[in-house]
C-alpha cells in the first residue's frame, strides 16, 4: 500500500508526504517538492500504518486527504511516485546515484527531483 498527501501549509520544509507499507514495516517519506518525479529527503520507519499516520497528521494532512497509489515495480524506488529505479538494481549492479525512469516501455537516464 502506498498514498502520499500535499501538505497545505509546509512545517520545516515537508511540502508532501508518503506512506508505504511493505513485508519490512512502514515508511513515511518526507519531500521537499510536490512533482511526481520528486524523491524524499528524509523517511521514518513504525510497525503500523497508524503510527506513521499519526506522524503525517503533524504535517496537517487530514485522513481524507491521502491519494492511494500503486505499489512501486520491482526494484523500483519506494518514495518517487513514477518508476524510477538504481540503473543496474535489476541486473543485481546497481550504480549507485545513477537513476533511470520507465518512459512508454523503455528505461531511459533519469535525475530524480528533489
């Protein structure tokens, strides 16, 4: 399960939020920018998606605010709303800070927003 909100009025730079739930527990991504493309800045990790809702509500997102999304793709990044993945993650050599974005069918050179 993954939702993220747009934080109305930004608290110490936080403009959106993310939560992700995966099989390791849950996040809570914190951005500095709004677009689809961005990747967070800072995550926190809880055991329950309560928890890591409570948190986001500090930020003034109300339950009713949150926008659900589809999971991210295999080896893709958790926090950026687009496929995005590590170039080479899914070859298991991974070029770390090199990123590539899945752009109709094909993998093409990326550089994350922040």
């Amino acid at each position: 399960m993954r939702k993220y909100a747009i934080v109305r009025e930004p608290l110490e730079g936080v403009k959106k939020v993310m939560i992700y739930e995966c099989a390791d527990g849950v996040y809570l991504f914190k951005f500095r920018g709004v677009h689809e493309d961005s990747a967070g800045f800072a995550d926190e990790w809880y055991s329950f998606v309560e928890d890591a809702e409570e948190d986001a509500a500090r930020y003034g997102v109300a339950e009713n605010e949150w926008v659900h999304i589809d999971d991210p793709m295999p080896n893709c990044q958790h926090d950026i709303i687009t496929p995005v993945r590590i170039k080479g993650r899914n070859e298991g050599k991974p070029q770390w800070g090199h990123y590539e974005k899945l752009v109709n069918g094909e993998w093409v050179d990326f550089i994350p927003i922040e």
